[in-house]
C-alpha cells in the first residue's frame, strides 16, 4: 500500500502546489510517485502535460487513494477547509502543513491543525509537522513566528525554504530539480527527507 504525504493549510497563497509538485519531483527517482490532485478546480491536474514524467491524477473518491499503485502518494488539497480533508487525513501517513512567516498565516493555521489533531486522536500513527515556507532572508519575524509556531501541537520541521524565484518559476520550468539553484534543490531535498525520516521514525 502506498504511502500518503498530504499537504493542506486552509488559507491560500503558501506555496502548498509548488511543494507538493517538487516533492513529487524530488521521489520521482527513487520511487514510483503520483501527485495527486484533490482540488474540484484541479488546479495542478490541468497542467500535468507540464510534467510527461510524473503521473498527476485527479481524485473524485477519496477512498480511492490507498488503492493506487504507487510507492508513493503525494495529495494535494484545496486553499480552504475542504469538507473532505477530515477524510483524507485519516488515510494519510503524513500531513504537510506549509506556512508563510507572517502572523496572519500562523492565525490562519489552527483550524487545520485541529483538523489533524482529530484524525491523530482517531489514528494516533498519523504523523504532521509544520514547514515555514517562502521565508524572507534576514527577517527578524521568522524568529518570532518559529516560537509562536512550537506552541501549537504540530512538531516545527528543521528545513525552511526561502522565498525564492526560482522555487516560484519551478511549476513553469519543470521542477526545482532541474533548476540551476543549488540551494534552492538542497532545501527541496532536505524536506523531502526530513519528512521521511518523520514517517520512519517510531512513535
């Protein structure tokens, strides 16, 4: 059965799409991976010509999911508290939770986080963290938001990605992978195994 790696936030304008994109991108070697789209709008769906490489599939079903024939799964989920999320979150083995370094973004975070916490007291092996995503360099408010952000329940990942242009352009270009930004492919790579060695790791 494959592994799911879920990304949600409730709020719009985190870069949880390209992540999921890169992420998928990043296994693709190793693994056989598919993106999921879990979005109505099929956002990421629509342009999976972009990526001839990586198999981008549209979920009506949840349930769905775990029948798949991957290694790995990789959902993506709408900008809102989707009716559904409560569901796909108790078939996932891990939930991203991309965030933005701003105050309005952490505000905007508990309600997912509750959501999770729901589906942990139902499957305590679901595991989550948190990842502060399109960070300012030098911001003297990242500090201030990393502490805010340990204070909710949801484990802080070590890796942060910068805001780069590089990461931005990376749905257009193909994947971070096949970038020049060696720092941005380093930070790619080091979420990617951050968040298995979460999966990994005994409770």
């Amino acid at each position: 059965m494959a592994k799911i790696i879920t990304l949600a936030h409730q709020k719009g304008g985190v870069g949880k799409s390209t992540l999921a994109l890169n992420l998928a991108l990043c296994f693709r070697d190793a693994l056989s991976v598919a993106l999921a789209d879990t979005d109505p709008q099929g956002s990421v769906y629509h342009n999976r010509e972009d990526f001839p490489g990586l198999a981008i599939i549209g979920i009506d079903k949840l349930q769905e999911i775990q029948k798949l024939p991957f290694d790995l799964i990789i959902a993506d989920t709408p900008p809102y508290l989707s009716s559904r999320l409560p569901e796909l979150f108790l078939y996932s083995d891990f939930i991203l939770v991309p965030t933005k370094p701003g105050f309005f973004d952490v505000m905007a975070i508990r309600s997912t986080l509750a959501l999770i916490a729901d589906a942990q007291e139902k499957k305590p092996q679901i595991k989550a963290g948190i990842v502060l995503n399109m960070v300012k360099a030098r911001s003297s408010v990242t500090k201030d938001i990393s502490e805010l952000l340990e204070t909710l329940g949801t484990p802080l990942l070590k890796t942060r990605i910068h805001d780069r242009v590089s990461i931005t352009r990376s749905v257009m270009t193909g994947g971070i992978i096949n970038a020049n930004d060696i720092k941005a492919k380093d930070e790619i790579m080091a979420l990617a195994e951050e968040v298995v060695e979460k999966i990994n790791a005994e409770s």
